[in-house]
C-alpha cells in the first residue's frame, strides 16, 4: 500500500511569490492534515481537511491556504512568501478526524525561502 | 486539547529497555493515548495508542496507569535507530476532532 506522498520534495522561492505543495493521502484516508516545522522547532497545526471541507486551522496567517479535491488529495498554497516561511511542510492523512485513529505522515516538502 | 509533560530528553544504552513517561492529568474519558516518533530529517510516524487497557505491538508497548494520568511508552530493546524525538499526544475520540497538536516531546539518545 503506498503512503502519503508529497510533491515536490524540494522547492526554492524569493520573497514575496507563491509556493504550491501536494499530498496525495493513503486510499481511503479522507482527512488531510498539514503541519509547518521550522528548523529545530516544533511541528506546528496549520490546516486539517476533511470530505473536502476545511475543518479546522491553525494560528497562520491567511495567506497559508489550500484545498482538498475530490480525491482527497490537497494542496497548500503559501502567497506572499517571507524569509521565516521556510520549512518543512508535512501532510499527514488518517481515515477520519475521530481521535481513535492514527495519522501517517509523508515524508514532507522541503521550502526554501530566499 | 488535554496537555501533555515529558521530560525534554533520555537516555539508554543500545538493547537495554527505555521507559519514556508522559503525565496527562487532565484526561477526559475518551481521550486516546497516542505516541509519535520523530527521526532525524524524516516525517513523524506512529508507534502505538491506546485508550484504558496496555498496548503491544511490534515496536513498542503502551503502559497506561489505571487513572489514566499517565502512561509510559516501553521500547523493550532500544536499538541505535530508535534514537528519536517521541511524542505523546491525546486526542479525543468521541468527534472528529481534526487537529493533532504536537508538544516539544522527549528526545531520546541511544548510546552504542
């Protein structure tokens, strides 16, 4: 059974564009998680996605968005773009919200701010 | 969320077992217990969770006290690749509660 998978593994911006990043979900697997890690931080709740629908989201910024498509594969978009939204993104999907299941992460997008 | 303490870090000698506590006094009865783990330059993976009763699996076993404030999470022989960042975390399992929040964890050094 394939994992979460997450495009593109690396990606390098300048200040100010826009960053798309994808994660295709286990099959099955209808929530979608997404978590920003910065350098030697902590992992940080940016957005969960459940049936297509943004269900809850963390202290960001509106200018981190993204969507689940029918497939429940999503995308995080990141406009306007600054020095410390250089991360680790990881998505994460699980069957459903309920806290009784577990989440698989993949193996995250590398963003490079410069 | 309920919050969760561990300690910021361990130690263990390789094939010795490790016993890594998290207290969570605040645990309402349909909290799971869940532990994540963290290596270097990965994404985080599961490692076991539970809900009253003692958890085993193949990585790990999951101890939680009959109050339910506290549990440890048992590597019965640690090895040089368990050497991690664990974390554990409690979710709700009575709604979609969505969001899994992560706190510092315990990061955990094997020596050879």
């Amino acid at each position: 059974e394939a994992g979460v998978t997450q495009s593109p593994t690396h990606l390098i911006k300048t200040r100010g564009q826009q960053a798309t990043l994808r994660c295709s979900p286990i099959s099955g697997h209808t929530s979608v998680y997404w978590y920003q890690q910065a350098l030697g931080l902590g992992l940080q709740f940016l957005l969960w996605y459940d049936e297509g629908e943004e269900r809850n989201r963390g202290n960001f910024p509106p200018r981190f968005s993204g969507r689940q498509f029918p497939n429940y594969s999503s995308e995080l978009n990141v406009n306007a773009l600054e020095l410390e939204d250089s991360a680790l993104y990881l998505c994460a999907s699980s069957l459903d919200g309920s806290g009784a299941n577990v989440l698989t992460f993949g193996a995250g997008s590398r963003l490079t701010v410069l | 969320d309920a919050k969760t303490t561990q300690p910021n870090s361990m130690e263990s000698n390789e094939e010795e077992p490790v016993h890594l506590p998290c207290n969570h006094s605040t645990i309402s009865g349909t909290d799971y217990i869940h532990w994540y783990r963290q290596l270097p330059s990965q994404g985080p993976e599961y490692v076991i969770h539970g809900l009253t009763s003692n958890v085993n699996n193949r990585m790990a076993s999951l101890a939680i006290a009959e109050d339910r404030k506290s549990s440890t999470l048992i590597l019965h022989r640690a090895t040089l690749r368990d050497a991690a960042v664990y974390y554990c975390i409690l979710r709700d399992g009575s709604s979609n509660t969505g969001k899994l929040i992560f706190g510092q964890g315990t990061t955990l050094q094997v020596k050879p």
